[in-house]
C-alpha cells in the first residue's frame, strides 16, 4: 500500500444517518434539488446532478465539508487533490464562503475542469501525471503549511454532503438507485440516505476500474486502472471509511464495458438531450442489468470536454433502441407513486377513448 494511504482507518460509525441530515439542513440555503428527468426509451428516471452548481454532485461534500468545519471553529485555508470535479466543487464553496483554496490537479486533467476551478477564484496546482501522484503532494503541502486536507471521499462530513442526493430521491419512492463509483463517497452517502427507506442501492464501475468491487470482496490491493471515458472514476485504491460503508450498505455493484458505457453517453445525448460526462452515463449504462419497477440513475457530472463529446458524436452509432411494447391495461397494473409516473397525456376527445383504451407503453433496450 503507497504511503499516500497509509493512514489509520475510520470507524463506519464516524457517519450516520444523523450526520446526512445535519449536511442537508446545512446545504438547503445554497443548493435547491436537482430535477428528476424521465428517460422514457431507457425506462430509467435519471437524477440530473449533471445541472448542480459546477456541474456535478461533489460541491454537497465539498460545501458540507467547509460549513461543518466552520461549525467548528477551523478556518484554515484549505488544499484538495481531484482530477476535476472535486476541485470545482471545494473552490465553488471556498468561494462562497470565502475561504482560501488550493487545488492540486494532475497533468492531463480536462481542461474544462481547470477553467472551472479558476474562475472560482481558487489555485490550481498541477502536479504529476495520475490522481495518487497529485494527491501525494497535496498531503505534502498540507503538512508542510498547516492546511486542511479535504478528501475527495474519504472523509465523514463529505460523504454526508454527498448523502443529500439522497434525501431528495427518498420522496419520490424509488425501488432501486444506481449509483456510480469511484473513491465510493457518493454510493456510501447515497445509501446511509435511502437504505432505511426499502431501496436497493446498486454500484456502478467500469470494467478494469473496479476498485471498490474488488475490495468489497475482499481483494484490497492496488490497481492499475485502464484508460477510460470515466475519468472522475478512476481510483485505485478505495476510501477506507467508504469501503467499509458500501460492503455494509450495498446490494450490488454492476461492472460496466468500456463499449457500453460509450454507447450511452451517445444515447443520453441524442435521445434524452442530455449531456454527461464518462463518469456521469456510467449509472445508466449500468442499468439494463438491474432489476426494478422504478429505478433511478444518478448522472453525477457534466463536465465533459467538447472535443471529447465531439469525437464520440461523429465516431459512435448506437443501435436503434426496440419499439415500444404494449402491456396490460393501466387498470390491471399497479399504478407508480405519483412522482415518479411518467406525465399522462389527456384524450383529445374523451367521446373517443375510454378507460379500458389506455395502455401504459414500456420499452425495452
């Protein structure tokens, strides 16, 4: 295990349930929900954290992260190390909070997240070619200035900021949550949030990336992740408080082709109008293996390069999805709680339609 690891490993009972609902009573003055999207050819609702403020899910933690610290009377300056999105997410809320912030960023980084991160006002440091190097120097530099350290997952009032997609998802009674997975805060959040509720929580990594499906089992040791789309996921060695978390909390974890999960970022983009990032469509792509009546995928980021997003329009042809099945009549179906049922179109002409008429449309991919 590198020496960037090394470091005692928390208790699960060092988050809770209660901590979640601490972050979002904290969060509720700067953050409003994101939409729930239904993506009707894929038979998914999607949880658009690709709308949240710099466009991905981590600002919950990052932002939590820093209000609990003010709680506590810490209120130093404050260095993270991320291949984007975290680092968007921790100079968005030093920002508003007015905290200095320092981000160590790899060399190869996605552009878009390093503009991100600047304009927000915070440093950017890059160093190294891989997150493990970045990180390594972002500790360096926190022991060496007295800075607090802000992990990108393993950390407890992150993972709590990050559990508060969760909150919103519980009123509209999913029975399956997808989730994806890198370090494992937002699985581990997600699911302190609704496991309690009845709902199934599902991981989703990709294929030769699968950190956390290996250390769930029991293979703890360092990976060397392949090249992917999903760069926001790419961790070789999970959080120590999240992988005791996700082997507690989750029901499974679905492993996704690299093919696969191209192919969807593809469709969400010509099908549903949505634009996700790797990491962000990895969910989804997960979704044609999990079984559910109303299953919800989270799209964790949007923060995808243009000439990446470019390249995949004009290279990748998805299949055409199946037509439409008829199924049973609505009257002999269970009905969808009202917030997640598919909007009904009224009958032009009730004289020309009756009850028995209406049939609920699914499709299959």
């Amino acid at each position: 295990m590198p020496a960037s690891y090394a470091s005692p490993e928390p208790e699960v009972g060092d988050v809770s349930v209660a901590d979640v609902l601490a972050a979002q009573a904290r969060l509720r003055r700067y953050l409003p929900p994101t939409p729930l999207h239904y993506a009707e050819r894929f038979g998914v609702w999607l949880k658009l954290e690709n709308l949240q403020r710099t466009g991905s899910y981590k600002v919950r933690g990052a932002l939590n992260a820093l209000l609990a610290g003010r709680e506590r009377g810490d209120d130093r300056p404050v260095i993270c190390a991320s291949a984007g999105n975290h680092a968007q997410g921790v100079a968005w809320a030093a920002y508003r909070l007015n905290i200095p912030a320092i981000t160590v960023m790899p060399h190869g980084a996605p552009a878009t997240k390093i503009a991100g991160v600047a304009h927000w006002g915070a440093t950017v440091r890059q160093h190294g070619e891989s997150y493990d190097e970045a990180y390594a120097f972002a500790r360096a530099l926190a022991d060496q200035h007295g800075y607090r350290f802000l992990s990108a997952f393993d950390d407890p009032d992150v993972i709590a900021g990050q559990g508060t997609l969760g909150i919103e998802l519980a009123p509209h009674a999913p029975d399956v949550v997808i989730v994806p997975i890198g370090g494992g805060g937002l699985a581990s959040g997600v699911a302190l949030a609704l496991k309690s509720q009845g709902v199934r929580i599902v991981g989703a990594q990709v294929e030769g990336v699968d950190s956390m499906a290996r250390a769930i089992r029991g293979d703890v040791r360092e990976i060397a992740p392949v090249a992917t789309l999903a760069d926001g996921v790419k961790v070789k060695i999970p959080g120590f408080l999240t992988r005791k978390l996700c082997s507690a909390l989750l029901d499974d974890v679905v492993i996704v082709r690299e093919a696969e999960l191209r192919e969807t970022l593809v469709r969400l983009a010509l099908e549903e109008h949505v634009i996700a990032e790797g990491a962000g469509a990895l969910a989804l792509a997960a979704g044609r293996r999990v079984a559910g009546k109303r299953k919800c995928a989270v799209v964790s980021g949007g923060n995808i390069d243009a000439t990446v997003l470019a390249q995949l329009l004009s290279d990748i042809r998805p299949r055409p999805p199946r037509k439409p099945r008829r199924r049973a009549s609505e009257r002999t179906r269970l009905p969808l709680p009202t917030a997640l049922a598919p909007p009904k179109i009224p009958a032009a002409s009730p004289s020309l339609v009756t009850p028995s008429d209406i049939a609920v449309e699914e499709t299959s991919w």
